[in-house]
C-alpha cells in the first residue's frame, strides 16, 4: 500500500512510532535529527509498505531501513550475529559497528576474514572483558 506520512494525523503518528519501536532491536536514537527514521512524514516521500494501519507500517518501515539505520548489510548484519555468538542482540550489532568505525577496525571484516583472536579481542576492548 503507497503510505503518504505528510497526511498522518497525530493519533496516526504515535501509532506509527509504537510500530517503529516495537520492531526496533537496534537501538536507534535519533529523534533529535532533523531526518529521523521514525519520523519519515518529516522527510519521507511516500512509500509502499506492507500492513494496514499505521502500526503495521511503522513496523515495515523499520524492517525496509534496517539496513541503512544499522550501517551494514542484513548478510552483514548475520555474520556479525553469528560471530558474537548466541547471546547477541541487533543493539549489540550496531554498537559493535560504532565501536569499529571509531577505531577503524572493520569488525564484518574480521568477523569474515581475520584471526579468531583478532576478533574475539576487537570484541573485549568493545564491550569489556568476558563480554558476548
């Protein structure tokens, strides 16, 4: 269905975040900016998205952006997952992305290709000693 987010009513909207955030298992936190992801009928054109209220498209619309909010592919996204284990969550994923940026370490790089060592470290110095 082609969802115009400039025509949501207000009730519209915050049935549109509940969607987007219920669907949220990054951790995204930019409502201050002045393109937020959960706010496209701030900057959005109008989009096909799956569902029939706006709930239902909140929590497409999130699923359709997830990877660019989370700055990795989705097959990324699951080597990254797979690597740090059974206990790692989409949150932990994008911290460990911000981490490798601000340390310019491509993590999926190791995660992919390095040393197991190599990684397994990479993810102590991010998250702390006997993190996973």
């Amino acid at each position: 269905m082609l969802v115009d987010f400039s025509k949501f009513t207000d009730s519209e909207r915050d049935e549109f975040v509940r969607g987007f955030n219920d669907a949220d298992d990054i951790g995204v936190n930019d409502w201050e900016c002045a393109t937020p992801w959960g706010a496209p009928w701030e900057w959005a054109s109008p989009e096909n998205l799956d569902g029939d209220t706006p709930e239902e498209w909140g929590e497409a619309w999130f699923e359709k952006n997830r990877s660019d909010m989370l700055g990795c592919s989705s097959e990324d996204e699951r080597t990254l997952l797979d690597a740090m284990g059974s206990q790692a969550s989409g949150e932990d994923v994008k911290k460990f992305l911000d981490w490798g940026e601000e340390n310019f370490v491509d993590v999926v790089e190791l995660a992919k290709h390095g040393e197991e060592n190599e990684f397994y470290e990479a993810l102590e110095k991010c998250f702390g000693k006997g993190a996973q």
